[in-house]
C-alpha cells in the first residue's frame, strides 16, 4: 500500500529538475520560479546503511536519516509516527519533512498534487486539478498556513470521481458536486462578492446598489450562500475559486442590473 510520502517522494524522482512554481509578484505579474528540494541521500547525516522499519511511515526501508538529525526540537506531530521504536526515516518521508538551506525551501511552503510527477500549483491550477483530477493513486494538499507539514496527515486517492484533498489538517472528501460548489463561488465572486462576504453569507453594499433585488432575488442569494457553507468541500473551492466573467455571472445567478 502506497503512503502520500511514497507517492509524493516518487512523483519528484520523476519531475524534472528544478520544478518550476508559477506565481505572482507583489504587483500581480506572473513569475516562474525554479524550485529545488533536499535531496536526502545527499544530507550529510544519511546512512546508506540502515535495514529496518521508518519511524514515521512505518515502512520497511533500505537507508534513511536518524530522527534526531532531522527532526527539530519544535516538531510536535510525534503521536502519528507509526514505528517510534524506530531510529531512522525513509527515503520518501525524509524529502518530504527535509529543507533546503539555499532558499530554505521545502514541501510544506507549496500547494501540490503529487501524481506521476509532482506539481507545485497556482490557485488557479489546483483549481484546475480538483475539477479535472490526475490519473490514480494521486496526492492532493493545499497549505493555508505555509508552515505545517501536512503529508502524513494527508490521503492517497484512488479514484477520480471521489477523492481526497487536504486543506491544511483537514483532508476533505471531495465528489463531482465539486464542479457546481465551485461555480456557484465563482458566480458570486464575479458579481462583486469578495471571499469574505461569502463566508459569512453577507449581500454587500455594492452588489444591492447595482442589481435589482427584490426580495426573491435577496433570499435566493442568502440560501444560496447557505447552502454552499453546507457542503464539505466549500471551504476548500472558496480558497482555490477564480472570478467568473461579469455578463456571465449575473446570467448564471439570474440578477437584473439596476438601471441607470
């Protein structure tokens, strides 16, 4: 049975190298940056010599890192390590918890989906996975905070049709209901509702001054929102949604502009 950290570790082995991490600069332009992880046979501490189970997958592995040379003092996830009699980590789970000094990069700073070869996602990307997933077994994390390492409390998913994603700690079970959640968002979103509306289940100012909203209109937008805090995956597409096009947003949602 494959682990995240498995598929994780043999998805980079496959990448080619460096991976490149689309994002954006403090204006918005869109930059590409090449990103560089440990290689853990190359840490100085690696013991090509150890025979014998991780202490944290609890797989059986052919060399590894001692847990005191890799583990910092500040790490506090040593309940879900499955060998703790165990002294060394596997290859797999080395990378993943691993951090390169030049840059101080590492697995947990990105969003990724980990499939054949391992992709580094924009928000609109991730987007683009969780509508359209890879071919199984697949890994799928979204960080929030940037600072947690998150893949061994992550899921393996098998199928495309209903699969796992991780949003921070959370692993979410996502389905096709997916697709309408995330249009619904981005309808919102492009009529002039932010994040944060839509969280709390708020009209803004804005859209009542520039759509006609009668009190179906108002209600069925309030129940809408309702309904989209209902659904599992709602917190997950709210994160990753993009604006939809403005004509076709108030198509989709049925709004009438105020006239001028």
């Amino acid at each position: 049975m494959e682990t995240p950290q498995s598929i994780i570790y043999k998805a980079w082995k496959n990448s080619q190298r460096p991976i490149i991490y689309e994002t954006t600069d403090a204006k918005g332009r869109p930059v590409k940056k090449e990103v560089d992880f440990a290689v853990p046979e190359k840490n100085k501490y690696y013991d090509g010599s150890y025979s014998g189970s991780c202490n944290l997958c609890g797989r059986e592995t052919q060399g590894g890192i001692p847990i005191k040379k890799i583990f910092s003092s500040k790490y506090m996830d040593w309940p879900i390590h499955k060998r703790p009699e165990a002294t060394h980590i596997c290859k797999g789970c080395s990378f993943c918890i691993g951090m390169n000094p030049v840059g101080r990069i590492a697995l947990f700073r990105y969003p990724l989906v980990a499939e054949k070869t391992l992709h580094l996602c924009s928000r609109k990307q991730f987007r683009g996975y969780m509508l359209n997933p890879p071919e199984p077994p697949f890994v799928m994390i979204f960080p929030t905070s940037q600072k947690k390492h998150l893949f061994a409390k992550s899921k393996v998913s098998y199928s495309k049709k209903d699969y796992f994603c991780n949003l921070e700690e959370i692993t979410v079970p996502v389905n096709g209901k997916i697709k309408n959640v995330m249009l619904d968002i981005e309808a919102l979103r492009g009529v002039g509702f932010t994040k944060d509306n839509i969280y709390s289940t708020r009209i803004p100012g804005n859209v009542i001054k520039k759509y006609d909203l009668e009190t179906y209109d108002y209600e069925n937008l309030i129940e809408k929102m309702e309904d989209l805090r209902k659904s599992e995956m709602f917190a997950l597409a709210l994160e990753v949604s993009q604006k939809m096009e403005g004509k076709k947003a108030i198509c989709y949602l049925g709004l009438i502009p105020k006239m001028k």
